[in-house]
C-alpha cells in the first residue's frame, strides 16, 4: 500500500487509523476552493470508511470559532485546510480532554504539534507551492481507504446508515453523527456510492480531481503547471481516468467563455491589439478563416477541434512576437490544462480553473453549503445557484476594478496601495486588487496592499504579488503577519497573496511595516 506521496505515508496511515476507530467525527474546513474541496474529499472519504460525520465552515478559524467547535459533543475533530496555525489554540483544547485533534492542513504550523498532524511543511514539502489543503486531505482519503476493515458493503454494517435510492442518506436526525442541516441539500450524489471491487473508487483515486481543483485555487500552478506532490496526484488522477492532462493555452476560460472573450480578457501576458480589446479580438479571429462561429455564436476553446486549436494558437504567438512581447511573457501562454474527465464539455467543471473560480464565488458570498455540494455532485439546484453566485461576483469584480483604475493607487517605496473603505466588499477586495496589477497606472514591479472595512473596529488588508516578484525573494505571508502584529493586528497566508485584519485607524502604521519587510526581502 503506497500513498501518492511517500514521505506522508507513515502519519497518513496513523490518522487514518485513528479516524477509522472513531464513530463519529466532526469536520471543520476554511471556506475557499481550497477548503471546499478538502472537506468535500474528507467527506467523501469518511462516507466511504462508514465513519459517520457532520461538516462546518469556518471563514477563520480564530479562538471563538475553536471554542465553539470544542462545545459539541465530537470527541474528534478533523480539520481541513487550516489548523496548523492554529495549533496552539487547538492543543489547548486537546490539553482540556474536549477533544482529540486530526489536522489534514499545509499552513505554516503554530508553535506546538499534536499526534495526528499531517501538513507537508513537516516532511520536507512545500505547502505554498506542492501541496494544498485538498492534497493533504487527499493523502488521508488515500490512507483512510487503505486502512480500514477492507471495503464496506451497504446496509452491512451495524448501526450505520444506508443509503437513499436518491443517493442520500438516511440517518438517526438526534444522533451526533447525522448529518448537519448546514449540508441542506448538498447531501451527495454519485460520489458518495459505496465502493466496491478494486476501482479508482474503492481506493479514493477518483478524488484527485478535486484535489487538483484545490491545488490550482490556491494558486499553486506556477509556470502553468502544478508541482512536486501535486504532480503525483495528478498522476493518480490521470490513472484513475478523473484527470487529463494536455500542453494547452493557459487562458482563463477556457470551457466556457467565447473565443474572442478568451482573449480580450486574458491578463497574465497582455498581447497589444488584443488583451482587452474587443474589436482587436474579433478582428484577429475574423482573420483566421476558420468557422469559429457556430449558429451564430463563437465557439468555446474547448469546442475546437486539435488542429483548430493549433492555427489559433500558433497565430496568437505569432501576434505576439511581431507586437513585441518578450520571450518569456510568450511562453506563458502556453501551459497545462486539468480537465477533469468525467464533467461535461463546456462546463465549468470541466476545467481545474474554471472550477476552482465557481466554488469561490460560492464561498465569498457565505454559501459554503452550495460549493461542497457541487463539489460532491449536485448537479442541478447546486450548479445553477453556484453560477449565479459567479455572475454576480464578475459584476462586483469589475465594478471594483473599474473604481480602483478611475482613483488610482498611491505608491510608496517598495509596495502600492488603495483603501475602498465601504466601497470594496473585503471578501473580495482581494481579487479585485490582483487582477488591477498591470492596469494603467498599477506596476506588476512592486506588490499591492488593499484595504476595505471589516466592520467598525477592523479592516480587512490584502496583498497581492507576482511570481516574479516571490523569486526575487516576496514573501508577502510574513509580511501581512509582521505588519499586522506590530499594530496589534493579525494576518498569514501565502507568498504570492496574503491577508490581515488590522484595526480600524492603524492603516498608516500598518503600510509603513509592510514597506520596509518588503524594501527588506526584495533588497
Ligand atoms: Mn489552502
């Protein structure tokens, strides 16, 4: 029995087993694609094992949020996507006997440890760049496969519940294990079927396509494609007929948008003529003498034949070269694409980015419980509520893009900055700051911090790098947490983005910190 990842094996097995030994769990994940994913793969893999569970998200999981989740009755509590951060919160409540800790995570670890911990950073892997929440979560769904009493028939099991001919489940609504209202109708589909046999399903395989989906929304596809232990879970993915792989056009939108749309609102390598131009985009297509239109429509990429795919890209290239864009801008624009196998064409869920961009309009608007239960395979009201969310996530970006290029950012030394104030939702002030990098007046050179209003005491602070600025030495995690702490604030995250809840009036202190860690790091 070998995981996907050896040197998470031997800690996987040991919280699988200890999972395996408990009847009920509850699950507690951080709302992004990340977490949703992770808890959707936990919870696939724990329906699986007949460990009974009941799923909560938390936006942060800060002390109350622990003490909440220690006031239930859960004698095991699995975390997903955070918890390592938190560990000396956690293991004080481990410490009280409340409850027993199993952590699936990839954030920087607290300042303690606890014995069912597995997050790569404690084994040599890189948790910004080779492993996310979702993998983590899928080495234990791996592991809890392989370390139960073998596979489980339905109805077989005493006391544990059977399923639904509409693929739910029933169970005992007073029993701790039921499942949480907050799950409403995201109880699962196709996904959740009991295993049988030797199959990518019994062995949890089939979930490293969600897997993926967490890895590229947590922005660990650098360079166009994923890395190290993520490339081994696409390799099972890919093996267990889930994933497929190809050298593609790394644009966004790949399933779902019109070609000239494709292009017009590609951003990562700007081609003049074309990024954000509209009529350049039509008249470029237009020019190609293929049928890109289709009873009047345009086509998706995703719709193009092989050898149509080829005249198009070769001909962007081409457009790129005679407009002058530098060599390595142009091989950007070639990547790989995680298509996942078994969603339809055209879909967003055919497309790890796509995917990953739909479960986080659900999470930034607080519906936890429309993601996860995408994610599990709620195909109709699930799906249809996901892509509404996202339409009127795209309006919210593009106003807030629209209000960040008209005022503009002001520049300091080695950082830039704009404060929304109440006119920027902090959930995705975020975004809005990182797809603003590279517009008129807003260098790609020096990293960006927004600002928006929390609430009455705390405002919510995001940065946002490039790649190239993290190679240059940009750790913007230790920078939002440096920062924040010294104005009695807090924050973390990633190197490329981070985040930070600084109180109210501070923002001034606040920047001058963040200015020179990253004058520091960059020097
Ligand atoms: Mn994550």
């Amino acid at each position: 029995m070998a995981g996907p990842i050896p040197a998470l094996e031997e800690r996987a097995t040991a919280c699988a087993a200890f999972l395996h030994d408990q009847g009920s769990v509850l699950l507690a994940s951080h709302i992004d694609a990340d977490g949703l994913t992770s808890a959707a793969i936990a919870a696939c893999a724990l329906e699986r094992a007949g460990i009974e569970f009941e799923t909560v998200f938390e936006k942060q999981l800060d002390e109350a949020a622990i003490a909440a989740i220690a006031d239930t009755e859960y004698d095991t509590v699995l975390f997903t996507d955070f918890g390592s951060g938190q560990l000396d919160v956690i293991a004080a409540h481990e410490d009280a006997g409340e409850f027993t800790p199993v952590i699936a995570d990839h954030h920087q670890p607290a300042d303690r440890d606890t014995t069912y911990h597995l997050n790569p950073l404690l084994f040599g892997i890189n948790g910004a760049s080779e492993l996310s929440g979702a993998g983590a979560s899928y080495v234990l769904a791996r592991a809890l496969a392989e370390t139960g009493d073998g596979i489980v028939d339905a109805g077989d099991e005493p006391g544990h519940e059977h399923a639904t001919p509409d693929g739910g489940t029933t169970t005992d609504p007073e029993s701790p294990g039921s499942h949480s209202p907050r799950l409403g109708t995201a109880t699962a589909t196709a996904p959740l079927s009991r295993p049988t046999g030797n199959s990518p399903r019994a062995d949890n395989r089939d979930l490293a396509a969600l897997a993926v989906v967490g890895a590229v929304g947590d922005m660990q596809a650098s360079g166009g494609e994923l890395h190290g232990a993520n490339e081994a879970i696409v390799t099972e993915g890919v093996e267990a007929g889930v994933l497929e792989t190809a050298t593609d056009l790394a644009l966004y939108g790949k399933q779902t948008r019109p070609l000239p749309k494709l292009l017009e609102y590609a951003s990562d390598v700007q081609i003049p003529g074309i990024s954000n131009d509209a009529n350049g985009s039509l008249r470029f297509l237009d020019d190609l003498d293929l049928e890109l239109r289709r009873d009047g429509e345009w086509r998706p990429w995703a719709d193009l034949t092989g050898e149509e795919k080829q005249v198009v890209a070769s001909a962007l290239v081409q457009r790129a070269v005679t407009s002058g864009v530098p060599p390595h801008k142009i091989d950007d624009l070639v990547g790989t694409s995680y298509v996942l196998a078994t969603e339809a064409v055209g879909t967003e869920l055919r497309d790890a980015s796509e995917f990953s961009t739909l479960l986080n309009a659900t999470a930034r608007y607080e519906r936890a419980d429309v993601g996860l239960a995408v994610c599990l395979g709620n195909r109709a009201g699930a799906l249809e509520r996901a892509r509404q969310l996202l339409r009127e996530h795209r309006r919210n970006l593009s106003s807030g893009i629209d209000l960040v290029t008209e005022e503009g950012v002001t520049s300091e030394a080695h950082v830039q900055w704009f404060h929304a104030g109440d006119r920027i939702r902090e959930t995705i002030v975020g975004i809005v700051a990182g797809m603003a990098l590279g517009n008129a007046g807003i260098s790609r050179s020096k990293p960006i911090i927004a600002f928006a209003n929390k609430d009455e005491e705390a405002v919510k602070a995001s940065a946002r790098g490039t790649h190239s600025l993290v190679r240059q030495g940009l750790d913007l995690s230790a920078v939002m947490g440096e920062a924040a702490r010294a104005v009695d604030g807090d924050g973390g995250g990633h190197d490329v983005a981070a985040g930070a809840t600084v109180p109210a009036g501070r923002e001034a202190a606040f920047l001058e910190f963040a200015d020179e860690l990253v004058g520091e790091q960059l020097s």
